[in-house]
C-alpha cells in the first residue's frame, strides 16, 4: 500500500481509530532494518539489543527535543541498537504553540504526541516489562522536566513522574545502562542518588543536581560523563549545543559509552 493511500485512509477514519493506524504506517522494513547488530546467538540470525527510548511528547517547549531524539536514534541505529519507544500514557505538564511559544490551554497527551517521533510504534510505559529492553536512553527537552519530572516548576524539590521511576529502578537492578541528554540527567539526579551526571555547564542546573545528591561533572558539547559504578551516561545536547551537529556528536559518544557499559 502506498504513502498516498496509507494518509486518506487515516484520513477517512474518525478520530478514535486514527490513533490506532499505526499497524498500516509502521514501515514493513522496521524489524529488519534494526537488526544490525554484532549478536547471533538466535540461531545465526542477528539479535538486536533493545533501547527503552523514552519520549514526553514531541517538541522542545512542551515534549521531547526532536533533534535530540532523532540524533540519539542514529546513533543507536548505527550502532545496532532497536528503539523501543515508550512514553507515559498521561497528559503534558504543559502544551505550547512551537510557532509562537505562547501556552496553549488545551492539554495533550504525551503518549499520542510522542507517536510522531517514533511513526505510530510506540508502548505505554505502564505496559513495559524489563524484558522488553537492554539499556534506557531519555533524550532531553521541556517535557522530560515537565512531563517525566517535576524540575521545571520544582527545581531541586521536584519528584518523578512513578513509571519513570519504576522504569530507572528495575534498569539500576537488573544492572542495565541508563543514557541520558540535555536536561533529563536531572530525572536520574532525583531517582540515584550519588550519580555522577552531566548538564553541561549551567551553573544553577549543575547546582540543584548537586542539591538532590548526585554529583554534577563539566562537560563539553561532543564528550560523555560515565558513571561506571551506577552504569549512567550523559551527554550536554541543547543545554550547550549550537546546532544538531553538536547534539550528534554528543549523541554518538553517548552510545559509544553506553555500548562499553553493557
């Protein structure tokens, strides 16, 4: 079925049922592009390592930073990794219209907004199992201290959206690597305590991160901090970067770390 054909039947479905379309625009080569990887264990068939790649929507105001996201996803796709998209099924902690940056008073889901990035395929948090996964990446964006955290009313007296947490907690006991951009390394500084983490260089973020009892580390733009013991990543992104060049040479040290942690 062609591109053309795919959009009016979305079209021509009524509201409900459009969300459910993702069955006819999930591309068919999906499963198979993203099984390059270094494993055959399945038999001699490849087996790709499995990313929860966490979303809070889709947009830097209000969701998760696109250029971060995508860069994160190249890089992971690079290096054999298959994203498995998760978001929490809960409304935005705030919509913005990204042409104006006025708020906008009617609410969204984070769950359907985060759809877009990942083209329809995409989990509910809360239906996640540790199985499902073999590392968490969150790329940043308001929404990670918005949507999955509280840090962007809160600062450094914020709490943790409870599925994000549960999903950082079974990761930390299972002894699976937690990657982290831009402003989400603020989630982990509430949720592990003693983290060694990166924002960059922003000295009032760097000063609340250390006020929740992790331990903030200066970073440059295209570099990684790795927290070896606690098996986290970090990686500065928008909170230093000039442009999407920057974020995916940070990105691609990020997944270069995150592959040493596993």
């Amino acid at each position: 079925m062609d591109f053309l054909s795919v959009a009016k039947k979305i079209l021509d479905l009524p509201e409900r049922a459009r969300f459910q379309a993702e069955s006819w625009t999930r591309p068919a080569c999906f499963s198979i592009c993203s099984l390059r990887v270094n494993s055959t264990s399945n038999g001699g068939y490849p087996m790709a390592r499995k990313v929860a790649f966490v979303l809070s929507g889709c947009g830097v105001k209000d969701g998760s930073e696109i250029h971060e996201a995508v860069s994160a996803l190249i890089a992971l796709d690079r290096a054999g990794y298959q994203a498995v998209f998760t978001a929490p099924d809960v409304h935005q902690g705030t919509t913005v219209d990204h042409s104006t940056g006025e708020p906008e008073e009617e609410p969204r889901n984070a769950l359907r907004e985060a759809a877009r990035i990942a083209r329809g395929n995409i989990l509910p948090l809360s239906g996640l199992k540790s199985g499902d996964y073999d590392a968490v990446v969150f790329p940043g964006g308001f929404g990670a201290a918005l949507t999955l955290c509280s840090f962007g009313r809160d600062g450094a007296e914020c709490t943790v959206n409870p599925e994000v947490r549960k999903l950082i907690e079974d990761a930390l006991r299972d002894g699976k690597p937690i990657a982290a951009m831009c402003i989400a390394p603020v989630i982990l500084a509430r949720t592990v305590p003693g983290a060694r983490l990166t924002i960059g260089n922003d000295r009032e973020t760097a000063e609340a991160i250390e006020a929740m009892g992790a331990v903030h580390v200066k970073c440059p733009v295209d570099d990684a901090v790795v927290d070896v013991d606690r098996r986290i990543v970090t990686t500065p992104a928008y909170m230093l970067a000039n442009g999407p060049a920057e974020v995916y040479a940070g990105a691609l040290r990020m997944v270069e770390e995150l592959n040493r942690l596993l």
